[in-house]
C-alpha cells in the first residue's frame, strides 16, 4: 500500500505508510548526520541552529530566536546558557528595555561560523539528491509548515 491509498482503505493506517512518520523520521536521520559534523564544532544540532541565526543577526531578543527557532523559553534559556559557557555567545539586557535580553556572538562564535562554511554541502552530499531536488523540497516543506500553521492558528 503506498502512502496515496492509506487514506482511501478501511484498514488501519500502517505506520510505514505516513506522511508524519516520513518526515519524523526522516528529520531524526538529519539529525544524526549532523551530529558528526557538528561535534569538532563543540556544538549540538539545535545550538547549531542558534547559531545560524545568531550569524545572520547578531544580537536578537531571545524572545526573537524562540520566534524564529519555534522554541518556548524554557527550551531556549538552558541552550543558550550552555552556548554561553562554551565561549560562544554573551547575553545581555537590552538598554532599551531591560526585561528583554540580547544574544550577542563572542570572537569565537563568529569564528565558529567560518569552521561551519563546509557543513551545509556535506548536508547535501549525505542526502544523495541534486541541489534543484533539496531546493524544491526545502520550498514545498515550507509551503507545508505555513499551510498547518494557518490552520493551527484558524482553530
């Protein structure tokens, strides 16, 4: 039974057969062909992602990182705390207004974001798809996320 005609059966859903499955475990995968990469690093996949961001905009809001990361606070404090202790990042209140507090890249966290340039393409190669392949699924996953977000905030 392929994954069209799960819906279509009076059976009960195979697990192979799900989307949500697929793509759950297909992210969990990800996340182990990057913990290699990431370790001479000294960093884990959702700091990673920390990171990334923080190597866009230095100095965001923690508040905009959970935003932009989908991270309640009580995730975010302890990850960013360990990325501080690792040398990698300073948090600071803001002077604008003191209850927000400002992530901000140390030396060696935008250091750290030269040493990570080859990471995105070993992505690539381990994923055994063409860069157009990546491209329109990375588009059509973030067509998806936006669709269930809609409707998560409709209901």
């Amino acid at each position: 039974m392929h994954a069209s005609s799960a819906m279509t059966t009076s059976q009960p859903p195979r697990l192979s057969d799900m989307l949500c499955f697929a793509v759950h475990s297909t992210a969990h995968a990800l996340h182990r062909t990057y913990k290699p990469l990431l370790a001479p690093l000294g960093l884990t996949y959702p700091q990673y992602l920390v990171m990334m961001l923080l190597w866009e905009t230095d100095g965001m809001s923690v508040k905009a990182l959970g935003d932009q990361l989908m991270l309640d606070s009580g995730t975010l404090t302890p990850l960013l705390k360990r990325l501080e202790a690792a040398g990698f990042v300073t948090r600071q209140r803001a002077k604008a207004d003191e209850r927000q507090v400002e992530i901000f890249l140390t030396d060696e966290g935008r250091a750290l974001g030269q040493k990570s340039c080859a990471i995105p393409a070993a992505i690539g190669e381990a994923m055994g798809i063409s860069l157009e392949e990546i491209n329109a699924l990375h588009q059509r996953l973030l067509q998806v996320r936006q669709e269930l977000l809609k409707r998560e905030s409709e209901a």
